[in-house]
C-alpha cells in the first residue's frame, strides 16, 4: 500500500491580528475625518454649490430655447399672421387691389370688397420688401 501524505494546514492565526487590523483600521479613518473635517466640509458645500449651478444653467438653456422659439415665430409669422387679419377683416394696403373669388360650393354669394372698406396704413409693421403684392 501506498502512503498517503496528508497536509496539515497551517495553524489558525489568532483572532487578536485581526481584531487588531479592524481597530488599526477605524482609529486612522477616525483621525483622517478629524484632520480633515474643514476640507470635508468644504467638498460638501462646493458640491452642493455645483448642483444648485448646473440646475441654474439647465433653466437658463430651457429659457434661451423657449426664447429662441419665440423669436422665430415671431420673425417668420409676423408676415402671415398680418395676412390673415387683413384677409379676415376685408382690409387691403394702399394700392392693393383684392380680388374676391365665389365659392361654387355654396349658395350664397360672397361680400363683394366695396371701394369704401378700411384702408391699411403704412406702419413699421408693413410688408417685408420681398412680399409680392397684388395689383
């Protein structure tokens, strides 16, 4: 028969080394908060200052997109919204001559433009220079 060799494990280590590891372990992270509490406290403030910063420039991106938006309609509807209340109040500019069109579908015919409706009035408001206008 064969000798089988058996291995003896290593004694187990005393638990006062590992004891003495956790408590080695608490005392310097203990004496590194103590030592450093002013910087820590400083971090926590400058953190917190950083948050209340990016929420302040998220709002501002939000308003100078909502501001954005608005000079855009208001640069490119300007002409069209000024289009849509003369055509809806029957009014004309100087020298504009509006044709009016019957509608086929319906019975009743359209109110003819008298030569006595409100005439538009120049106003910085006016037409931009590339609108054609009818003559």
């Amino acid at each position: 028969m064969q000798k089988r060799y058996q291995h003896n494990p290593a004694p187990p280590k005393s638990r006062g080394y590992f004891l003495f590891a956790v408590v080695f372990t608490l005392v310097a992270a203990g004496l590194w908060f103590v030592i450093n509490r002013e910087n820590l406290h400083e971090f926590s403030e400058t953190h917190r200052n950083r948050e209340k910063a990016q929420l302040e420039i998220a709002k501002t991106k939000q308003r100078i997109a909502q501001l954005r938006r608005q000079q855009q309609s208001l640069m490119f509807n300007g002409v069209e919204s000024e289009k849509q209340i003369r055509e809806r109040l029957q009014m004309h500019r100087p020298g504009e001559k509006v044709m009016l069109f019957e509608n086929e579908s319906k019975t009743s015919p359209a109110v003819p433009m008298l030569e006595t409706s409100p005439i538009l009035t120049e106003t910085s408001t006016s037409a931009s220079p590339g609108r054609t206008r009818r003559k």
